[in-house]
C-alpha cells in the first residue's frame, strides 16, 4: 500500500524497472524512477480532476460571470505567488484558464486576452520558470506573445 491507497509502481514492475522518458519523436530524453513516475502520473491525474470540476462550474456562467470568476481566481494565485507559493499558485492560474472565453465579439475577445489569458499566461510562466519546468515556460511565453 502507498499514498495513493494501492500498489506502488515499485512493486508492481521490480526493482530493476527503468523508466526511459523520451519526447514526441520517441528519442530518450532522461529516465525516472518508478517512484517519481507515480508521482508524477497521479499529480496529473488530480489536475484533470481540478480542471474537470472547474468547467463544470463555469458551463452555465455568461461571459461577464467567468471572466470575473476568473479574474478573482487570478488575484487569488497572485497572492500565493507572493507567498511563495508556487505550486498553489500554478493550479489557481490553471484553473483561471477555464474560464478563458474567446468566443465573443472581436471587443470582448481583446478585453479577455489582456484582463486575463496574457496575465495569467506570464505569471504562470514565472511559476513555471522557478520550478525548473522550462519547456512549459517557452509555450506559455507563446502564448503570452501571440496575445500581445
């Protein structure tokens, strides 16, 4: 038994289990240990569960009540941030993200692209940046780019 309330992945492949990590094209990119593979695997998993409720929150809000819903959202990781919380705060500016709707008029969309995604977007990088997650941060800064 382990945290997550079943067999680890240590158990279940051996102790002799490596793990090859490799990118879309399949080249080997670094290894992990079953262990941080776990990890890593129910770490994602808990995410897409956050996300999951979050949409279903915002489904029936109107423009306005997202993009506030959001923006309070925004304000609270910013205080995370500032807390140095960097974790907390990188699930808080995710989550903002679903409130993210560009399918307004031209007007409205710019107004969510500046209050939101383009805010959101570079403080989620600067998380990102800090934790070592580089790749992330480069796409975030796209994103962020293609806004501005």
């Amino acid at each position: 038994e382990n945290e997550y309330g079943g067999q680890s992945f240590a158990d279940l492949l051996g102790p002799e289990c490596v793990i090859k990590r490799v990118d879309k094209d399949r080249n080997v990119i670094g290894g992990a240990k079953p262990e941080e593979m776990q990890h890593e695997l129910m770490t994602r998993a808990s995410a897409q569960k956050r996300l999951g409720a979050c949409a279903e929150h915002v489904k029936d809000m109107g423009r306005k009540d997202k993009l506030a819903w959001a923006l309070d959202l925004k304000d609270r990781a910013n205080e995370f941030y500032a807390a140095n919380s960097l974790e907390e705060a990188a699930k808080l500016y995710n989550d903002c993200l679903v409130g993210l709707d560009l399918d307004g008029t031209e007007e409205e969309n710019e107004e969510v692209k500046h209050k939101l995604q383009l805010p959101v977007c570079t403080n989620l990088a600067a998380c990102m940046i800090e934790s070592g997650q580089y790749d992330r941060t480069v796409e975030l800064c796209d994103i962020a780019l293609s806004v501005d």
